[in-house]
C-alpha cells in the first residue's frame, strides 16, 4: 500500500491477497496489475517443421505505457516483480513465439521506454525444452562467448552474476543464468532488459538461440564434445551479431 495515512473507512481490503489498499494506489496493488497468462498456439494454423518456440520476460522499471503492452497480441499477461521498486513497474509474459514472430516483438519492444533507467530490470527468454536441449549442453555454450559478444547479445552473466550466475552444474533458481525447473522450457536468466535501448539487439538473441537450439536438435545426448559446443557458439554467434547489424544498416538507408 502507498504510504498516505488513511482511516480505516478509507481502506479496502483484497480477498485474494489479503492485503489493504486504498484509491490513490490501487493500480500499484499487485491484484490489479495481474492477469494469468492464457497462452495461445504459436503454430496454430501454421506448418510446424520444428518445435522450436521462444518468449520473453519484458520487465519494465518504472511508469511506462501500460495500454500498449496490455493490449498487444504477442502479451500473454502481466505482475509485479520483487526485484523492481519504481513506482509503475511491472513485468510482462509474451506468448509462445516462432521466428515468424520476430519483427513484430521486436517493433513492440523499440515503442518501451520508462522514466528511470531499467538498470534493476531484466529480460528473461524462455526456449522450448526436448531431450536434447541440456543445461550443461547450454552452458559450454553461454561460457564460450566473450564480452563482446555478450554486450551484442544483450547477455549480462559476465558482468551482473548478482541474478544470472553462469556456475557449471548450478541450474536451478531465481539467480542462475540457465534455470532449468521448468516442465516445458528453458528459462535464460542472462539477458538484461528489453526496451528502446537494447531493441536492437532482440534479433541477434534470438538468432544466435535458434541456430543453437537447432545445433544441440542434430545430436543425441551424449554425442557432442564440449569444443564442439563452444566452437559452434562462437561461430553463431558472429553469425548472428553481423547478419543483424548488416540489417539494421539495412533499414537504416531507406
């Protein structure tokens, strides 16, 4: 509740979390802000020639506009967030998505723009799990890449181990960067927020995954070695950085 001193006449109290709250900050009471994600079938009317889907945790520190993100189609529902303490913050689920979906997220996240400066915020990316989608397997390949293509990838596991610890073997829980407790997907705890600033980087992300997620699909478990999986990390990943920067300049000149 916010901290205006009002009479008890004044206050309602919520059945669902047991708490108070009064006019002045209802929208800020986590009940109001919340809507249970009804997810839809990304392949729904679509071939599926692999099943490979991806989503977004779009955490969003401090006022912002609201409407936009609750009314978009690729938002599947929206709460408050623990780690964030701006007045307006709130997290948003995206939908299952396939690549198809891609540009229209990615518009979506270029119009996200606050009032502070996001720094507590994060931008988590669910990958859809199978048998041959490891966290160890993920991990050789997150340890291969170096800062620079981190910073490009809008991956922070080298510089903020204080949420996404990058430990070998540790893949469990709200701080490491793979967190795999998850029934239907792999949750990447490494990427930082996504906004107008980091936009840009969207594309290479989900790139450099997809081309991963399908590297790990051609081989049973236990079938590759760990300078495979880092050599073709590296390699993804400049593959992605370049082929999205070249499109960005792309747009750029028209």
């Amino acid at each position: 509740m916010c901290d205006d001193r009002l009479c008890s006449d004044c206050q309602e109290y919520c059945e669902q979390c047991d708490e108070r709250y009064c006019p002045y900050c209802y929208e800020r009471h986590a009940c109001a802000n919340t809507q249970d994600p009804c997810y839809r079938d990304p392949y729904e009317g679509r071939p599926v020639r692999e099943p490979f889907t991806f989503g977004l945790e779009i955490e969003v520190d401090g006022n912002h506009d609201t409407d936009m993100l609750r009314n978009h189609r690729l938002i599947a529902g929206w709460c408050p967030d623990g780690s964030l303490h701006h007045d307006g913050s709130l997290e948003y689920q995206s939908e299952p998505m396939t690549m198809s979906d891609l540009a229209e997220i990615r518009r979506l996240v270029e119009r996200i723009a606050t009032d502070t400066d996001n720094t507590l915020s994060g931008g988590h990316m669910h990958i859809s799990r199978t048998g041959r989608q490891t966290p160890a397997r993920w991990y050789w390949a997150l340890e291969a890449l170096d800062g620079t293509q981190c910073e490009a990838l809008n991956m922070r596991h080298m510089i903020d181990t204080r949420w996404c610890e990058l430990i070998h073997g540790d893949y469990c829980g709200k701080d490491t960067a793979i967190n795999d407790t998850h029934r239907h997907t792999i949750e990447f705890r490494t990427f930082g927020p996504w906004h107008h600033d980091t936009a840009g980087r969207l594309d290479a992300a989900v790139h450099y995954m997809h081309a991963m997620w399908r590297f790990f699909q051609k081989f049973p478990v236990p079938k590759l070695k760990t300078r495979d999986i880092q050599a073709m990390s590296r390699v993804a990943a400049t593959q992605a950085i370049n082929d999205t920067n070249a499109t960005t300049a792309g747009r750029e000149r028209i």
